[in-house]
C-alpha cells in the first residue's frame, strides 16, 4: 500500500523523536556514569575547620612592646583622665603624701589622647620591666631618674621631648603640670627617632583565657559584686559589678570614674589585687615612699562576679610577676582589661 505524504511527515517527526530520545538517554547515561566516576576517583575533601578564637584584648602573635604611660591621679587631676579604656594593664600604687598614680599599658591601639602625664617613680619601672615596655613619663624622682640611667630603660620623658611627643591643655582649669596628654602616633615617632628596640623579648605578662572562666567552680570562689581598696583617707578605689556587661564599674572617693573625652564610665573585666608594704624614703624631704615587692605574698583575683584567693610570686626587678591558683598552677584571666591594685600593707581591702 502506498502511503501519503501526510503519513511519510508523521513517520519522520516520529523517528526524529524516537531518536533525540535516544541520544538524551546516552547523553545522561554517559554524564552520570563519569561523573559518578569522578566522584569515585577524586579523594575526600577534608571538613572545613572549626574557626580558631583569637583572645580580644590583645593580639598574642604580635611582637611590638608596650607602652607603659604614667597617669596624674591627683585628685583635682583625675577628672581630666583620658584614654584609659584602651590599656589592657594598668597598676595603681601608693606614692607620696597618700596619694596614687597609675601606669597604663598600651599594645597595638591607635589611642588619639593619653593623659595626663606624671612623672616617673622608681618602683614603677619594676613594672616596666617585666612587660618588657617603652617607659612614658613627664620628669621624674631622684630615685626613679637614677634607675632609668642606671638600667638603661627605654623612656620617653616629656621634661626632655615635650614640645615634640606631648602636648599641653592650657584650656584645663588646672596648673599646667597637671595638662600634659600623648598620643599613640607621637610615642611611635619617639621610638622611631630614638632607635629603640622595637620587638619584645618577654611574653605576656597575664594568661588569658579565650572562653570565659566558670569562676564559681573555682575552689574557694566567693561572691564579689562589689570591691573597696583603701589606699589611704583620701584615695579609696571601687568597683560595682555589673552584670550586664560583665565587668566592674570603677569609682574613685565615690565618685564615678569616667574619661574627660568620652563621659564614659571606665570598666574592667579583671582585677588582680594584693597588698605589699611601703616605707617613706630615708632623707626625702617630699616623702617619697619605696615599696618591698620582690618577694611573694596572697591576693585575690576578681572576675565575672567572683574573688578567688591567689598567690604571687616576683622574684626580680626585671622579672615578671607570677600569679598562682592555691593549689600552684598558674592563673589564667578572663580575655579582658585588667586593673592591677597594688595596696599598701596596713590598709584595708573589702571584697563584697
């Protein structure tokens, strides 16, 4: 039988189907097979790693020194404080006539205004010394400018290079001695002309802790929501815990101890406390004091709402101070700011 045209163009369409049908088949057959191949020859991937955490408050693979500032703490001074929020250490300690200063620990900050300026005390450069940092002070005691010479320490003394790496706030209801600030960017300047060594030969002072420390598993734990230390009639240090943030509000006599900048209260997430005893220097007539800290002795360190009892051991100038759990292995601190109070030996420390 002979068939139409229409019949032949239906068979061809039919065929061409037929066949793009076919070739799809092979086409997936053959994409399949080969990359299942692939699969199969190609070695498994490693999982992606967990992301390592890195500790806030200091970079612990940088090697630049610190910058250890001394800070005017007299009591008219104190309200013209600045850039203290950005130290990772600051110590406080009893000089003369009752009175305390600080030294405020910079490390990798871009801090724009430090201050103000005081002048240097001998025992703070023990202090220096075991953070291995560049000493930043505006004139200094007999004694203190005897040890800089004699132990050839890296200074920046605003007597010597005000007008370059300081500035005065003549605007500061204050005298004048009172107004020096500095800044990050100056003090690199200095070390840049100065020539000093400019990697660290010493390791962190603290060991911090990445993830935060349960303080109330700690054996002998108690409560500290509140901490007062006397350092004389007219210099008592507080601090409240806030529970919010997790760290402690500082006052000063009461008072809120805020930065002249910013308004913001200053608040630190570790404080290390103990007590060692001072003496008035033999023959100064301005009642410098002196202060026995090689050694060891008790403290306490406080965090996240506990005190914990700890020991600490300093058995050089240059050495670094070493701090203990009871039962001897080395303290570790929340990854935070922390405020180092050193407190004369006859005064009294409430922890609340």
């Amino acid at each position: 039988m002979k068939m139409s045209r229409k019949g032949k163009k239906i068979l061809f369409i039919s065929l061409g189907v037929i066949l793009a049908s076919a070739v799809s088949v092979f086409l997936i057959f053959k994409f399949d097979v080969f990359s299942n191949k692939e699969n199969i020859d190609k070695p498994h991937e490693e999982t992606q790693k967990p992301e390592v955490k890195k500790l806030k408050i200091v970079n612990e693979d940088s090697k630049t020194r610190p910058y250890a500032v001394m800070i005017n703490n007299l009591n008219q001074a104190r309200k013209y404080q600045a850039g203290l929020q950005d130290a990772y250490i600051i110590y406080e300690m009893i000089v003369e006539g009752g009175i305390t200063r600080y030294m405020a620990l910079f490390k990798d900050m871009p801090t724009t205004k430090i201050g103000t300026v005081r002048s240097a005390r001998h025992y703070y450069l023990d202090y220096a010394l075991e953070n291995d940092a560049y000493y930043v002070h505006w004139g200094w005691s007999d004694q203190a400018k005897y040890d800089i010479q004699a132990l050839k320490i890296n200074n920046i003394n605003g007597l010597i290079y005000g007008g370059t790496y300081f500035w005065k706030d003549r605007t500061l209801n204050i005298g004048t001695e009172h107004t020096a600030y500095t800044n990050i960017e100056k003090l690199s300047a200095a070390v840049d002309k100065l020539g000093f060594r400019k990697e660290t030969n010493k390791d962190l002072l603290l060991n911090y802790s990445v993830d935060e420390i349960n303080m109330s598993e700690i054996k002998n734990a108690t409560i500290a929501n509140s901490v007062t230390i006397n350092y004389s009639r007219s210099y008592v240090t507080s601090y409240l815990y806030d529970e919010v943030t997790k760290t402690y509000l500082r006052s000063v006599n009461g008072v809120a101890h805020t930065d002249y900048d910013t308004k913001l209260q200053y608040h630190f997430k570790n404080i290390i406390t103990y007590k060692l005893e001072n003496n008035g220097i033999a023959g100064d007539n301005k009642g410098r004091q002196d202060i026995e800290n090689i050694g060891a002795g008790n403290g306490f360190f406080i965090s996240n709402g506990y005190s914990i009892p700890i020991t600490w051991k300093k058995e050089s100038r240059s050495e670094q101070t070493k701090y203990y759990y009871e039962d001897g292995s080395e303290l570790k601190v929340n990854d935070g700011n922390t405020f180092i109070q050193i407190e004369p030996n006859n005064q009294e420390l409430i922890i609340a």
